[in-house]
C-alpha cells in the first residue's frame, strides 16, 4: 500500500491527473470521517473534506518524503478543524440545528446495532455526551483525543499529523482524558459496575 | 519504596498506550505483571476500558457513492494539476518542515527591515557628500585655519578700513558748525 501511495505520488507531482484522483478515492472516505469525527457534523465535514485536496495541491511540493502522504494529508484536514474549531469558540457560531439533528439520528452511530427504543434513547444520550465532553476541549486537545482514543491512531502517529513531538501528544492525551472522564464518570462507574 | 513508584509509572504509562485496536487483544499477561505490585491494577485497567469502549463506539456512517462522486468533481474543478517545479523540490528539500513556518516570518521581517530604510533613509543608496571632499582634515585644524585666514586675508581688511571710515565721519559730523552752536545753546540754559 505505502509503495502504491509513494508511486502515485511521484506521478502526481509530475502532473498527472489520474494519480491525484486515485488519491482523493483512496482518502476522501477517512478524511470524511475525521472531519465528522471532530466537527460532528456533514456540512462543515464537507467543506474540510474538499478543501484538503485542494490545500494538497498547493501544498504537494512540500511533501519531502512521497511515503508520508498519510500523514501529510491528515495534518491538513487536521489543521482545518482545529481551525474551524476555533471561530465556532471564538464567535461561539451556532451550527444548523437539522445537521445536529442527522448527526444524532443518522451520521454518528454506536459501533453496536440497537433494537429497542430504550436503548436507542440510551443511545443518544451517550453521544450526545461524549460529544459535549469533546467539544468542550480546546482544538488541539480535540484532535489528540480523537485521533488517539477514537479512531485508534499510535502516539508516533498523531505526532507526526498534528506535526508536534510526542511529548505534547502524551501530555495533551493525557489532560483532555482527564477532563472527558471527570464529564463520564457516571457512565465509567455504571460500566465498571 | 522507589521500585514500586517506578511500576506505578510503568503501568500508568502502559495504560496510555492502549488504543481502541487493543479493546479486542487478550491483555491478561500484559496485566498480569502489574496486578502484585500495582494496587488496584485490575479495576483501573477495567475503569480505562471502559473508558476506551465508550470513546471508540462512535462510528460515522459515511454518505453514499454518489455524493463522493460529486466532491471528486468539485474538487476537480477547483484545482489544476501541474507538474511541480524543480526549484520548488529543491526548496522543499532544504527547508526542514518545522522551520516552514518561520520562513514567512523572516521574509516578513526582512521586507520591514527594508520598508524601514527606505523610509527614514531615502538617501542611504547614493554615495555620501563627504566622499567628493579631498583628503581628510581633522574639525579643529580647519576652525583654525578658516579663523586664521579670516583675520589676514582681504576681508579683514575691509572691515578695518570700513571702521576707519566710520569713525572720521562721525568726528566730521561732532565737529561740524551747526552741531557745535546746538550744543552751545544747550549748556547756557535750553532756551
């Protein structure tokens, strides 16, 4: 895969524009997914989503290492959140109640499938307040916990996204957990129990 | 008392690297090594399972085919692939990416640099008036020169003669008839 990637790269800078579009296919789908994963919902999802690719044209000289692109690619998208993240809590913008309202009932979902109408209330109240914990966060908290503890990245590897040393993912994963448990402590106990 | 510090940190450090692909790994050995010396390994390992379970059950369910169809074809018209240039590979190279950001920053404060001198220094380009001079000649010894010539050369002569002149006019004036009699007059009583 890493050799695909590095190949279709190289052609990429060369121009070709079979290549860039080989890559958009291969990537729009996490990327989606991490923008949702911390904007939590479709529309600004989206415009994250395009505008990675186009960041990466710009910017495809600057990948010194055609094997990286991962990386490369999740570092812009990444910084694009954090981004918006910040004018949302800068101007405290509110966001289209309809997209909370799909990202509730349909774009966010419990990696386990529920049958009964408790649980699926159950259900929408644990997300709603994992995503309240979350959001409360500053940015770079934000995508260090949902890189690391949601979608399952190494240390190493959110290091190298969020283009800062291990040390300070190590210490913002640790902060942002502390302040997410104290906000899920109700639901740990009930788990422990 | 140390040893068992360094356990505590050991475990506690183990503990951060669990990840959400780890939920499903047999980690019992792994745990096994802490249970003795660390107290309450087991229910803290239970308490950040729990906690990883709870942060990684949230899914997004992507859209469908069609609409990745359609962000390809903006994306597409947005963007005009090119060949990347080779003093753009060869920048790349040699600007380590951490210091990417600090290239704008010192471009920023070179052009200021410049803006500035240009500013308050409109001049500073053009060779200095000092360099059409002849040899250097120290402040003092010019002063002294310049006073020096003033005192013998033709202008101070002139200023000589015109005082002279100006003294015999007025003893011509004091001596003349009319001033003479007016000062008479005024010494016999101002009539």
């Amino acid at each position: 895969m890493t050799e695909k990637i590095a190949e279709l790269v190289e052609r990429f800078k060369r121009g070709d524009e079979s290549a860039f579009n080989e890559l958009v296919r291969l990537f729009e789908r996490r990327i989606y997914a991490h923008a949702y994963q911390m904007l939590g919902n479709h529309t600004e999802a989206d415009d994250v989503l395009q505008e990675t690719f186009v960041r990466l044209v710009k910017n495809i000289a600057r990948l010194r290492t055609d094997a990286n692109l991962p990386s490369f690619i999740f570092r812009i998208a990444t910084n694009l959140c954090i981004d918006i993240i910040r004018k949302r809590q800068r101007r405290e913008v509110n966001i289209d109640e309809s997209d909370v309202e799909a990202a509730r009932g349909y774009q966010l979902e419990l990696s386990r499938r529920i049958s009964t109408p408790e649980e699926e209330t159950e259900r929408r109240e644990l997300m709603e307040l994992i995503t309240a914990a979350i959001a409360e966060l500053p940015p770079k908290q934000q995508a260090t916990i949902v890189l690391h503890d949601v979608e399952g990245y190494s240390k190493e590897e959110v290091a190298d996204i969020m283009n800062c040393p291990q040390a300070t993912v190590r210490s913002n994963l640790h902060i942002a957990r502390s302040k997410v448990k104290r906000k899920l402590i109700g639901l740990l106990r009930e788990k422990d129990e | 008392m140390k040893t068992e510090t360094k356990i505590e940190q050991e475990f506690e450090e183990w503990l951060s690297t669990l990840g959400p692909s780890d939920l499903n790994r047999d980690l019992g050995d792994e745990l096994s090594r802490y249970t003795t010396a660390v107290a309450n390994a087991r229910s803290r390992f239970q308490h950040y399972l729990s906690y990883l379970r709870l942060m990684s059950a949230r899914e997004v369910i992507l859209p469908d085919d069609l609409y990745f169809a359609q962000v390809r074809q903006k994306i597409t018209a947005r963007v005009r692939i090119k060949p990347v240039s080779r003093p753009a590979r060869i920048r790349a190279l040699l600007l380590p990416e951490r210091m990417r950001p600090l290239q704008g920053i010192v471009s920023g404060a070179l052009a200021a640099l410049l803006l500035v001198t240009l500013v308050f220094f409109p001049g500073a380009e053009k060779p200095h008036k000092l360099s059409g001079l002849d040899r250097y000649v120290c402040l003092k010894a010019r002063f002294s020169g310049e006073v020096e010539l003033l005192r013998r050369g033709p202008l101070w002569k002139e200023v000589e003669s015109e005082h002279i002149d100006i003294l015999l006019r007025t003893a011509a004036i004091l001596s003349s008839p009319s001033s003479l009699s007016r000062s008479r007059a005024f010494g016999n009583g101002g009539k």
